[in-house]
C-alpha cells in the first residue's frame, strides 16, 4: 500500500483503467461486457531482474513482466455496506471520516473532501454502487453486531472496519473470509494493499483482514518523531532530513540532540518549565524498540507464530533506550511510574503543550497530529518537521515506524457479504482500493506534506520513507501476556533487566499464543 508513495507526484493527474462491468445488488440482473483487465504497476523500490552479458559487457536491466489482475464482467446496483466508527470533526477520535464525502466534515480539508466525493462517484460509475457507511458506536459493540448477523445468516454488511484484535475473533468464529479462501479478486500484492500489515498480521498463512488505500487511520496511528525546526538552528544541530537520507537517523542521534536541548530554568528544580529534548507519554521507547526492527512475536512462513523479543539486539537497545530518561519530559497514560517533570494535576494536553510553545526539541505523536489542534494550538507560528521512529544503529538498514495498535483498525468481510456473494465483496473492495491509490491516498499525502505547522512543505522523499517504514506487529496487536506494556514499564522506570521480565512473563505469552492459534478453525 504505502510503497504508492515513490509515484506520488507521477501519478497524482493518473486515474487508474476503469473496467466495464454490468449487474446488479443481487437481483440477478447482469449485463456482460468484453473482458477487461488492469495491469499492475511495477512495484517501487523492488529491484529490477538484471540479465548479465556472458561477454563481459555492463549487464543488462530488463523490465520485470506485467502482471494483469483480471475482474468479473459485471457492474452492481444497490448499495456497499461499510460498518465502521464514524467521527468527521477530530483526526484523534479515530473513526472513518474518509469513507464517504460529507461537506460539513470539520476535520477534513476541501480537497480531501472531493477527492473522497470523486473517489466514490468513479466507483460508482464503473461498477454501479453507492458506498453506505454505517456507524459501529465502537469496536466491542461493532464485534457483537457483526458476530450475531453472520451467526443468524444475515447480509447487514458488506465490509468492516475493526480493531485488529476483534477482527481476529471473527475470524476464529468462522465469520470473515480469509483473501485466500473466497476473495479471489482482492489482488494481494498490490500497491494499494499495506504489504507490511499483509505479511506481519497474517496468521497461520492466511490474511483474514487487511489494510488498504481506502483507509488513512492507520496512516493517522503511524508514530512518528516530530521536532522543531527553528530549534534544530537555535542549538546548531545537524538536520535531521539529512540524517534521514543518510541513514543515520539513529537512537545515538536522537540522544546526542535531545541533550544538547535539554536544559533547567534556573531554579533546580526539573518541571514542564523547563526545556526538554523529548516530550511524550509512554509509548516514546516502546516506539523505538519497534525502531530497531525487533517484534515481539511472528509468524514464519510456515504459518507458526512464536515470540521473537528477546532478539540478539535486545541488550544494546535496552542499554540505548533507557539513556533517553533524563531528557524526556514525560507523561504516563499506562499506569507506570510517576510523571518527570509533571505533578498529579497535570494532563497530557499540557505535555503537548510545551511542544507547541517551543519548549521541546522532539515530540513523539502520531501523524493525526500534524492536522488535528492538539501540537499548534499554542503557538500559530509553531515550525515542525517529521520524522520516522530512529533505528537502533547505523547498520540496522531499514527504518520501522510502528502504528499505535490501540487506535489502529484493520478491513475485514463478512462470510455473508453481498448476499453471500464474495466475488461481489472482493471486486468491489478491490477497485474501491485501487481507485483510492490515486485520488484520497495521494490527496492525503499532499496534505501531510503541507500541514498548516508545516513551515516548508516536507520532501517526497521524507515523506515516502515515513509511510514505507510503517510496521506492524502481532504481539502488540494481541497484546500476549501484556508484553508490551511490560516494556514499557521498565524503560519508563529506567530498568534495563529486560531478561528477568521476559523470563517471568514470556512462558504465559507463548501459552496465550498457542490458545489463540488454537481457535482458529
């Protein structure tokens, strides 16, 4: 999904191929059209096949074969049933706002707004349907609706939008299909489907729900580490961009620049007053131990999930991240340890506050951020830059920013979507996400680029390493024998034994896992 980034700016006029299709909501009215097919670009960032001349001449690049994702020869009539949260007015409500055009939405900007209204008008006239949302209150509430309708056999809905760990139930429950098993026109490997959230949410070799273009929640979720830009020239910091292209946007990095920034009043007396390197709640070194590449569980090709945290890096990320204690100024919102530089009256707005108010070198918050009020409400003037969550050291070679699985959603279907009719679900959902690639994804990203804290519109190529670094993990989604917030706990308190908390609780993680593979059918 996210890989669309590299052709932001070539394919931002470019609609994708519109296929002729003919029928309707179930009635059996079908109209056939000639076959049509779409070719699926070339991927970004995969390396092109080489075919070396036997002469010894350069070798010679060659063009990977076009692969072409054939749809059914059909359009629909009716309505597309979305279940699924609804808040237009707060991108940190986090319900779906970019599902269907609404023109009174506080929260989203004009052009976003039409390109939600022509995304779903271009669906509609090449297969036929209107996109319904339907609004789910919340996630357990979502979970008991669907999982009644589809025990009573019922077609309420054609496609929902869910915390990742209620679509995991459905799933054990036998109610949504799997891509594999029943939605045959969802074309997996392509661009507009997250490939990160395919491979790291799959379960036992199977992708039961899914992350596409047609959503940007996820993409709002995704933790990023802002910082002030006119801060960086005040201390005479390196640029941050720079270190990003070079590689070297590192943990050792973020220490070396949060120190120099960090600095007392004048009275001793360490308080949000004061100048911080970091601000932010708990999550910050969570954050950065997903940064370095680590997860704590996956499952292998085989479909086996096991616990992967005690990675061979643990100890000099343990040693690393705890450094960051006496420069952050943070808030707890976990229920571990005490606030620094915080009494009990104190909020987290007020943490975000002193961020806003030029009092913070870096803040760690996730994208929605960037548009929402929260980090410019302060300060009209306030300049920030964005940056993905630092890697362990310099020879770690990717980056890895994590979503933040408590708000995160995943796409799921119903065994009973479309009457029953998953051909239907699939090739629906499947061009809805296609056509979304070129027209509410790239608006989106333009949109992240300039945000009104922006001062200069940030680069493509930032921008393009943020979004391919997004990752994903099944640990932290499921939350197994409170792993997570275990981590937490101890970097927040400064503690760098992470072998005694893994032994202690790493045996009743595995038991939930094997529990939970167990249910599914």
């Amino acid at each position: 999904m996210k890989k669309v980034l590299a052709l932001v700016l070539a394919l931002l006029m470019l609609l994708p191929v519109l296929v002729a299709c003919g029928g309707d909501n179930g009635s059996g009215n079908e109209t056939t059209t000639e076959p049509s097919t779409t070719t699926k670009p070339t991927t970004p960032g995969v390396t092109t096949p080489t075919v070396t001349d036997t002469s010894g001449n350069e070798p010679v690049v060659t063009d990977p074969p076009k692969v072409e994702h054939v749809y059914p020869d059909k359009t629909y009539g009716g309505s597309f049933r979305v279940l699924s949260k609804v808040n237009f007015d707060t991108a940190t409500a986090w319900g779906n706002y970019e599902i269907v055009y609404k023109e009174d939405a506080g929260l989203v900007a004009t052009e976003l707004k039409e390109a939600i209204r022509n995304r779903n008008d271009q669906l509609k006239n090449e297969l036929g349907v209107d996109i319904e949302q339907i609004n789910g209150t919340n996630d357990s509430s979502m979970y008991t609706t669907v999982q009644r309708s589809v025990a009573r056999g019922n077609d309420e809905f054609d496609m929902v939008i869910i915390k990742t760990e209620y679509a995991a139930q459905l799933a054990q429950k036998g109610h949504v299909a799997s891509i594999q098993d029943g939605l045959k026109y969802i074309d997996a490997d392509a661009d507009y489907y997250d490939q990160r959230a395919m491979d790291q949410l799959s379960i036992k070799g199977k992708n039961y729900f899914f992350v596409s273009d047609i959503t940007v929640v996820n993409v709002d979720a995704t933790w990023l580490f802002y910082f002030n830009v006119d801060l960086i020239d005040e201390y005479k910091l390196e640029n941050p961009y720079d270190l990003l292209a070079d590689g070297n946007w590192t943990i050792d990095k973020l220490l070396e620049m949060a120190e120099k920034a960090t600095s007392d009043n004048g009275d001793d007396v360490w308080t949000k007053d004061d100048n911080w390197g970091i601000a932010g709640h708990g999550f910050i070194p969570t954050s950065m131990f997903f940064g370095a590449g680590m997860q704590i569980a996956k499952a292998d090709e085989t479909g086996k999930i096991t616990l992967t945290m005690n990675d061979s890096r643990i100890s000099e990320f343990m040693q690393k991240a705890t450094q960051i204690l006496p420069y952050w100024a943070r808030y707890s919102i976990h229920g571990s340890g005490e606030p620094f530089g915080f009494v009990a009256g104190d909020n987290y707005n007020e943490l975000t506050q002193m961020y806003a108010q030029g009092r913070t070198l870096f803040m760690g918050e996730v994208l929605a951020q960037s548009r929402d009020s929260s980090l410019g409400a302060a300060n009209e003037d306030l300049s920030i830059g964005m940056l993905p969550t630092p890697k362990l050291n310099k020879e770690q070679a990717e980056y890895y920013t994590p979503v933040t699985s408590s708000v995160a959603t995943v796409t799921c279907v119903p065994i009973t979507a479309c009457g029953k009719d998953l051909d239907k679900a699939s090739h629906i959902i499947d061009r809805w996400a296609a056509i979304s690639e070129t027209t509410v994804m790239n608006v989106y990203i333009e949109q992240c680029q300039k945000s009104r804290y922006v001062k200069d519109p940030i680069s493509p190529e930032v921008i393009e390493t943020i979004f391919g670094a997004i990752s994903y993990d099944l640990g932290d989604a499921f939350g197994w024998g409170g792993l997570t917030k275990e981590l937490q706990i101890i970097l927040y308190e400064g503690d760098t034994d992470f072998a005694s908390m893994y032994k202690s609780k790493a045996p009743a993680a595995q038991t939930k896992i094997d529990e939970f593979i167990k249910a599914f059918k």
